[in-house]
C-alpha cells in the first residue's frame, strides 16, 4: 500500500490533506452534527462545498463551537483552482475526490466552487466499467438469441415428433385393415372350398 503523501508533496502537487466528510446541503458553521450521514466528531476535517454563501466554502475543522478554516486551506493558494481533495467517508461522498474551480480565489470574498474531480484514473475506471457492461449486454443478447433458436429447434422437433406419430398411427391403422381383409379372404376361401362336393373313391 502507497505512503501517504507528505504535506510537502501535497502543497506542490496542489493535493490536500483528505478529509473525513463532505456536506450536502448549506449548514451552520459551528456544533457538531451530522453530516452526509455520519456524525462529526470534534477535529474532523470536513469539506463545505454546498453553502448558500460560495464564499464560505471550503475545508474546515469541526468543534463544539464555532469552526475555523483548515490550516492548509486559510490562503488562495491553497485553494486555488486545480487543488483536489479526498473525502474519507459518508453515504454520499465516500472516496470520491473534488477539485476547487476557482482561480486563486480571495479568502471571504470570492466565492469558492468543486467540482467532481476527473482524473486518468477515474476515467479509465469508468471507460473500464462501460466496457464491461458492454461486453455482459452482447453476452446477454448471444444468450438470447441462443435461446431463441433452441426454442426453434425443439419446436420443429416436436412438430417432427408429432408427424412421426401420425405417420405410425396411419401405419398401424393400415396394417389392422390389411390383417382383416387378410382374414376375410382366408375366411372366404374356407367357404369356397367347403362347397364342392367330396369326390367318391
């Protein structure tokens, strides 16, 4: 497993320290509460991305009271746009990672926005993933066309059967009225033969 990365990379690959939640919606900033479904515990590092205010955004550190911005994320540089975060957890947002869009933004006054980051890695996880659905839908549809033509084959079987059965019941029918014209005519000549008189010795 990769070491985490030092503050020091993290600074210069513009790459902060992850935090534990992203929020949701806009909250108060101050208490602790539940955020994205997970309760906050005094000193988790928490990303703001939803406030009605854009200016408040960014991440800060949960207390009982009031909270305060983190102390790698206070400055423009900091939070100047490209910087990508790590969310820990939460029913939402868990391992996914946000990237601030704002270009070097002032502290308090500009309004600072995230969005979804795309890396390599994650669009090569998604064109994975679609790939794969792709090739189960194709295996999917050869299944079904596999089926379908079974299906056709144990029909014109049965319908073969079925002719077969006929085809021997015509024969047997045949064969029970050639057994009994066979017995009328043997019955016939019995009689034939029995009419002429015995010729005397």
């Amino acid at each position: 497993m990769a070491r985490p990365a030092t503050a020091a990379v993290r600074l210069l690959t513009g790459e902060r320290e992850p935090v534990r939640l992203a929020t949701t919606t806009n909250i108060a900033l101050h208490g602790l509460q539940t955020i994205d479904g997970v309760p906050v515990d005094v000193g988790d590092r928490v990303l703001v991305k939803d406030q009605a205010d854009a200016r408040e955004n960014g991440i800060y550190t949960a207390s009982e009271g009031v909270w305060y911005r983190a102390a790698d994320a206070r400055t423009s540089r900091t939070l100047q746009k490209g910087t990508t975060v790590h969310v820990q957890q939460g029913a939402v947002s868990a391992d996914v990672v946000y990237a601030f869009q704002a270009l070097d933004p002032v502290i308090g006054t500009d309004a600072i926005t995230l969005a979804f980051y795309l890396s390599e890695d994650t669009v090569g996880d998604a064109v994975g993933a679609a790939s794969a659905a792709a090739a189960s839908a194709a295996a999917a549809l050869t299944s079904k066309n596999e089926a379908a033509t079974s299906a056709t084959n144990a029909g014109t079987s049965a319908s073969a059967a079925s002719g077969s059965a006929t085809a021997a019941s015509g024969s047997a029918s045949t064969a029970a009225t050639s057994a009994t014209n066979a017995g009328n005519s043997a019955r016939a000549e019995s009689d034939h033969s029995g009419s002429y008189p015995v010729a005397a010795k």
